[in-house]
C-alpha cells in the first residue's frame, strides 16, 4: 500500500506537470485528462485513508479507475505520436 500511495502521487504530479506543459497540442482532449486527473485524486485520497484497510471491492475499484486513466495516457500518447510522425518527412 505505501509503494501505490507513492506511485499514485508521482502520477498525479507528473499528469497535472503534463497536462500544463503540452495543453496547446491537447486541445479538446485536455479536459478529458483533466477529468482524470480529479479521478486520480479521488484514488489517492482512498490510498490515504487512515481508518482501516480497504475491502477487496475498493482495491479493484480503485484499479479499474486507475487503468481507465493509463487507458486515456496511453490514447492520448499515441495519437500525439501519430501526429507528430505524419508531419515529419520520411527518407
């Protein structure tokens, strides 16, 4: 549990760093990742929970919540790649 608090506070801080520094190329797609980015939040805060440990149900919740995240990061990175490689002549 302390490695997935600190793991989920990197990404928080790495998202939000992100999501500043590359919203021109996000546009539309920004308040998506933004909405993540509250979804993220809300899986921290479980993680920080000081009374009791979470039931099985809240860990795969919470892991469905964090996948669907990865999910949108890793649709967002492709897409800017494909972008980027479109632009740049080949040969």
């Amino acid at each position: 549990m302390p490695e997935a608090r600190l793991r989920t506070t990197d990404l928080r801080s790495d998202l939000a760093l992100a999501i500043r520094h590359h919203e021109v190329f996000l546009g539309a797609k920004s308040g998506q990742l933004l909405e993540k980015q509250v979804n993220l939040k809300l899986v921290t805060d479980a993680l920080n929970q000081t009374q009791g440990s979470l039931s099985g149900a809240e860990k795969i919740r919470l892991l469905e919540i964090t996948g669907e995240i990865l999910d949108v990061l890793a649709g967002q990175c492709g897409e800017l790649r494909s972008s980027v490689e479109k632009e740049v002549p080949h040969g």
